[in-house]
C-alpha cells in the first residue's frame, strides 16, 4: 500500500506551532519569500513546492467540498464559493490545507512514490477532501491550528498590538485587518495564547474581550 497519508497521531499545541514557526524562518532566509505581513499564504504554497487552484468542486454523496489536496500532484484546490466569504476566509483555508500538507501527508513518501512509477503510468490515490462542515477535532483540529499560527504568530502578534487595548473591539478588528485574519479567527487566537477571554455580556449583545493579566511567555506585553 503507498505510503502517501499518515495515521492520525496526537500533536501537542507547541509541536504544531514549531512547524509553523520552521517554515516562516525558512522563508526569512530565502529572499524572494521573506513573509509580510498580512502573510500571503500562496507564497507559503508556492515556497513549499505546492500549486493552488481555485474552481468549483463539485459535491459527491457527502456533500460539499470546501477543499482537496492532490498529493502526487503536489496541488491545492479549494472551492472558488470561498471567496465570496472575503479575503481573510480564503487565507484560512489556503492555510488550513497548508496545515493538512505538512502535519498529514507524508511528502517524503510523495516523492518516492514519484520515483518508482514511470512517467504516464496511472496511479490511482484518493484525494485528500475537506468539507464545509469541518468537524475541528482530530486532522482538522490540527490543520486549523497550525493556520492561525502560520498566520498570526506569536512574535508578530506582541508587535501588532503594542499601544492598543484588547478590551476594545474597534482595536480588534484593527488588529485583525493588519494580520489579514477574520476576527473570528483572531479572537480564538488571543484566547487560546491566554491573552483575552470571552465574557457574554447578555444574551442580544456581543461577547466583550477582555485581557487575563499573566507573566512570563503567556503575556502579550512581554517583548
């Protein structure tokens, strides 16, 4: 059987955001990629050797399908309907199926698979399908969290939000734009690196964030 997907296994947090970390310092050295901010993440694909098409995909029995990775292809394609969702959903997803290339395909395994088969002779492997309706445990889990560190880095971040107050969401949604995220996906962010918490407020207004005063690598003021 070809090796081209590996199991799933558990990853801790700081193992999924160090591989995030190794391929933006990678880029940094490479001048042609060294990554801005907002992080253009086609750059990301195309500095891992990946394409990226946007069409239309059509549905099968399960339903839609947000986005496939054709591993021996080496191909990115995600469903033109996202854009229509703005610029910071179609980052998240291109970067989402970033996450599943590096943490889920086995592109050592790509490569030799490569090797071995002669050129036009058919190989048949089953693409790799997200959905709209992603269940965020397991593969997806990861995928979505190596895209917000790819994405918002925790370096980046302490910069970003020198002098503003996170309690604000005008400031927020600054932050937001300047990093290229939805604020959805900020907000999950700043929570999960114990910088903000979600506090409803009543059922009819917004949730209001507020900072949990830390020390150490967990405080958004350290520098």
């Amino acid at each position: 059987m070809l090796q081209i997907f590996k199991p799933f296994r558990f990853l801790p947090k700081q193992s999924i955001e160090t591989k995030a970390n190794e391929i933006l310092w990678q880029m940094q050295q490479t001048k042609e990629y060294r990554p801005a901010s907002p992080l253009d993440t086609s750059r990301v694909a195309e500095f891992l050797g990946l394409d990226v098409l946007w069409d239309k995909i059509p549905e099968d029995e399960d339903g839609v399908i947000a986005a496939r990775i054709l591993p021996l292809e080496r191909l990115i394609e995600i469903n033109e309907e996202i854009l229509e969702l703005g610029e910071g959903f179609s980052e998240s997803t291109l970067a989402h199926e970033i996450g599943h290339w590096v943490l889920h395909i086995d592109s050592q395994g790509v490569d030799q698979v490569l090797r071995e088969y002669s050129p036009g002779q058919f190989i048949e492997i089953e693409p790799f399908l997200c959905r709209n309706e992603m269940n965020f445990r397991g593969m997806e889990w990861q995928a979505q969290y190596f895209a917000s560190c790819l994405l918002m880095p925790t370096s980046s971040l302490k910069k970003v939000i020198q002098g503003l107050d996170l309690t604000r969401w005008r400031h927020l949604y600054q932050i937001a734009e300047t990093m290229g995220v939805t604020i959805s996906n900020l907000v999950h962010r700043l929570k999960d690196l114990g910088w903000i918490e979600i506090e409803p407020t009543s059922k009819t207004k917004r949730h209001a964030a507020f900072i949990v005063l830390g020390s150490g690598n967990n405080s958004p003021s350290d520098k």
